[in-house]
C-alpha cells in the first residue's frame, strides 16, 4: 500500500520541463505556419510578375515593372527560405538545452 501512495504522489508532480518543451513546440508550430504563409506571399508575388510580363505587349514600363516584381518575389522567397532555417535552429538549440 505504501508503495502505491509513493507512485501516485510522484505521479502528481509538476514536472515544468515538459510543459517548457510543449511551449517550445507550439512557438515552432505558428513560425512554421507563419513562415509558410510568407512563403505563399512571395510565390504569388512571383506570379504577379510573371503575369505582368506576358501581357505588357512590350511596353518598356510595364517590362520593367514585372521584372522588378519578379525580382522583388525571389528575393522574398530567399528571405523566408533563410527565417525558416534560423527559426528552426534556434528553436532547436533551445529545446535541446532545456
């Protein structure tokens, strides 16, 4: 009997690391989804562009405007590709550290 009252009272602590690393976890969850929205952003911006561009009917502004456009997505897409790999090693550093 005293060994069950043992195994229930050590059940009932607090343990506050696991609820660290649930809280690690969830952070990563929303920059991931966060991230990948960004992601989606940049995709569609490149898109945009690509769209301008066929139908400028070589109108020089309008060239300039899309390809301008098409540059400002890739450089986007590159920026979040680079948040997502800092994000996730920072965030993994921490967990591993706790």
């Amino acid at each position: 009997m005293n060994n069950l009252l043992t195994k229930l009272a050590a059940a009932n602590i607090p343990t506050f690391q696991n609820e660290t690393s649930q809280f690690d976890v969830s952070i990563q969850n929303i920059l991931n989804i966060v991230i990948g929205l960004l992601g989606i952003v940049a995709v569609v911006v490149i898109i945009i562009g690509g769209v301008t561009y066929m139908t400028s009917s070589g109108d020089a502004g309008k060239v300039k405007k899309a390809k301008d456009t098409i540059l400002y997505g890739v450089i986007g897409l590159v920026v979040v590709a680079l948040a997502y790999a800092i994000v996730n090693f920072v965030i993994t550093g921490i967990i591993n550290k706790s």
